[in-house]
C-alpha cells in the first residue's frame, strides 16, 4: 500500500460526507451528554474542512498483497471512488455544472449577508455604555473590538462580525442584569470560539453541495451543537453548579424564539428542549470520551481517498513529483522525440461518441479534466493496432501538474504524472476503443498542446 496526495471531485467528497454524517448523527445526542465540551464541533469542523479543501490523502490498496482488515476497512471508498470515476466521465459536465452553481450561489449568499448585515446595522443604535460589557469581557482573551447595538425589530439577541464583532441586543434584556450577564456571555462565547466563523463556513458548504439534500439538512444539527457547546462554556465560565445551570436556564426560557427568514444566517441565544436537557444532564464521563476517541479513529479511512491497483502497479519519481501509476504487461512507453518523428502516424478514427481532438491547443481550468474518445477500426486498408500520445507548450502558473490516464474497452491500462510533455507510445488491439483522459491537478489553468495519433506496428 502507497500514499501520496491527489485532487478530489466534490461529487466523491459528498457522497462520502454522508458516511461522516451518519456516524454524527448516530453518537451525537451521547456525545453532547457525556463527553468532552466540544465533542461535537470537533466531529462537525473536522467535516467542513474535508468538504471545502480540495486535496485528499490517497491509499493505493493492492489487489494482492494487503492484508482483508485494511482492505475491509478502505472498501467504502474503493467503492465510491469507482462509482464517481464512472459517473464524471460519462458526464464531464457534472463537474462544470457544480461549478457554475456553486459559485453563483456562493455570490447571492455572500451579496445577501452583506445587504442584510447593512439594514440591521442602520436600523440599530450603539450602545455607548460599556460597563456591563467590559465587566464580562473579563472572562475571555479577547483582543477584537467588540460593539453592543439596540435593536427592537430583532427578537432574538445575535452577533454579527468575525474581525469586529457586533452584538445585537433588545432594550428589555437591559432591564434584566442576570440575563444581560448571560447574554453577553453567551455571545462573547461565540466571538471568543469562533463560531460565527464556523456558521459561515457550513453556509458555504451548503451553497458547494446544493445537490446534497442529505446534507444541507443534516447540518442543521451543527447550529444546534454549537449553541449547546456555547451553553456550556458559559456556565463553565460562571462556575459549574446546579445553581448557575437553573439560572441560566430561566435567562434561556426568557427569551423567546419567533421564526423570521434570516435566522438560519446567524447565531442566537433561544431556548429548545434538547439544548435544556443537556443544560441539566451534561456530564463528562470515560466512556463518552472513548466515544469520541472511536469515532475519530473511523474517520481515517473514510476522510481518506482509496483506489485499488493491480500487481504491475509500479512507483514513479518524476522531478520530484511521486505517484502511483499503473501500466498493464508495459504496454505503454516513454519514447524520445527523435523516436516520435520516426514514426508513420496517422488521423485516429472516432467512434461517434465524441470526436478526438488530435491536434489541438486546450486550457483546462483547475482540477478540470478532458476525454478523448476513439478506436483502432479502419474503413480502408489494415486496422491499425499502435497510437500515440504527445503533449507539449504545457503552461500552469505555479507549475505544470497533471495526469494521463489510459482506458481500453473502460478499463484502466494507464495511469501516470507528469510535469513537464511527454511523448507515449502505445500497443493497442485493432477493434478496442480506448479513452485518453488528461486531468489537471492544478487549481490554476492549464495550457497544453495534445495530438494523438495511430499507426500499425
């Protein structure tokens, strides 16, 4: 078994979320209730930053040779790799799609916070009185500026802001010095944590993965154990006693919640039952932190990327770039351009699916890829049974990284990295078809030149 570092479709990474998801969901009511304080948003951020970062660690898993545990273990996305494989490369415009509506949601997402955190500020009026504010702000390390506002059209106290936080309070939570104590705890608990940060991150995922319902409905839990993680902070930093914890409760049923459409967009302090009883049952024990410790240890194979490769898998090292690649019975070959020019090439006949751009010059945006469908038949004279692949006036801001991968009648014959052109000379067998695939590992555009063409050895 080999690692190694390799770009990840969303696709694969949403259907793999839906593991992840499902292992949350199960242990999440037992983790809030007695493991650590921050169980939870350990489970849930650790998810985010898998679904936004663009890279995953790839386990190359021999067909022989590893042992049933570890084949076992990796069988999931073994599975789910084949299947995205499959379905991006009968459908390269699920890729383009994505990415078109999700960077048009992320836009109307990013405009409307903007117009929505404007009206709420310009409909509010600044607190000028700081004591209760500087009294609280003692508990916590701090060093942002931080602004209290009034603001009656909001029913709920909400923080706005990760640089300069600004907390949204009621004119009669003033009037109540207990629960102005909590409130302002409660949200300085939130600047403090960074969760508003947090909140936007999963709105963005939500916009990535518009095509997951699973998905954007289950992350509705991670508000919740956000605000259930703040609860317990707050009384953390009040003094753990069933005193602190009764009182802080009535602050939270005074409060009462009314739907409004920008809810979902922000953090607020509002009472439900689930977080109530955690308020009164929470305690850390052993084996709520072994709890935790397990599921962790599932992530590693399902955060991980697997392919299974075959005996003839082999290592390559080419300019510092290290990957797996696979050449079945060294059917393809590394040639020179002296070799190259010798050869008697001719055009490559397509088989109707998709006309072969043999001799082109393309750009392929970051982690984009390209197909080139054909076959070995031949309406006049002898079929040909050899083609070749050259690429050359390669540029990538940030340097030149990608793959070609080799498929004859949908299996997989190659698979190698390059960082520079390269000239490919392949044995094939007349009546096959085969698919050459270029895929850029960059996240900057790549420009190259390709020109594939048959002959008869």
């Amino acid at each position: 078994m080999t690692i190694s570092i390799a770009s990840s479709e969303f696709l694969y990474k949403s259907l793999k979320s839906i593991l992840i998801i499902i292992l949350i969901l199960l242990f999440r009511k037992r983790l809030n209730l007695k493991s650590i304080k921050g169980a939870n948003i350990i489970l849930w951020t650790l998810l985010l930053i898998y679904l936004i970062f663009p890279k995953d660690i790839l386990f190359s898993v021999k067909t022989y040779g590893t042992s049933k545990f570890l084949k076992t273990i990796f069988a999931p996305s073994i599975f789910i790799n084949q299947v995205v494989i499959n379905m991006t490369y009968k459908f390269p415009s699920l890729s383009r799609l994505n990415r078109v509506v999700g960077s048009s949601l992320v836009i109307i997402y990013t405009l409307y916070q903007f117009i929505k955190f404007k009206k709420v500020i310009s409909n509010s009026i600044e607190l000028k009185d700081r004591t209760h504010l500087n009294k609280s702000l003692k508990k916590f390390n701090i060093k942002r500026e931080i602004k209290i506002y009034i603001n009656d059209e909001i029913d709920t106290p909400i923080t706005y802001g990760i640089v300069k936080p600004k907390i949204i309070l009621q004119k009669s939570i003033l009037k109540d010095w207990d629960l102005l104590e909590h409130v302002l705890t409660h949200e300085l608990v939130h600047i403090e944590r960074y969760h508003i940060l947090l909140s936007h991150l999963k709105n963005l995922i939500i916009c990535l993965y518009w095509y997951n319902p699973f998905l954007i409905i289950s992350l509705k839990y991670f508000e919740e154990d956000i605000e259930i993680n703040c609860d317990k902070i707050v009384i953390e930093k009040r003094g753990d006693t069933l005193e602190n914890r009764k009182n802080y409760c009535q602050s939270m049923l005074k409060l009462v919640e009314r739907q409004r459409e920008n809810d979902k967009f922000v953090l607020n302090l509002s009472p439900t039952k689930e977080r109530m009883l955690n308020m009164k049952n929470w305690k850390k024990t052993m084996s709520g932190t072994f709890t935790l410790i397990f599921l962790l240890f599932l992530y590693i194979p399902v955060f991980t990327n697997a392919i299974e490769v075959d005996e003839n898998q082999v290592i390559s090292d080419t300019e510092g770039i290290k990957e797996v690649y696979v050449n079945v019975d060294n059917r393809v070959e590394e040639i020179r351009d002296e070799e190259y020019k010798k050869l008697d090439l001719y055009e490559i006949p397509t088989n109707g699916l998709r006309s072969a751009n043999i001799d082109e010059k393309r750009t392929l945006e970051g982690l984009d890829h390209e197909t080139y469908t054909f076959n070995m038949s031949s309406l006049f004279g002898k079929n040909h049974n050899g083609f070749t692949i050259r690429t050359s006036e390669m540029y990538c801001r940030g340097g030149v990284d990608y793959t070609v991968i080799i498929q004859e009648n949908g299996n997989i014959i190659y698979e190698s990295r390059y960082n520079q052109g390269v000239n490919l000379k392949i044995k094939a067998n007349s009546g096959s078809s085969y698919k050459v695939i270029i895929i850029n590992q960059s996240v900057n555009p790549l420009t190259y030149k390709i020109n594939i063409s048959s002959y008869v050895r």
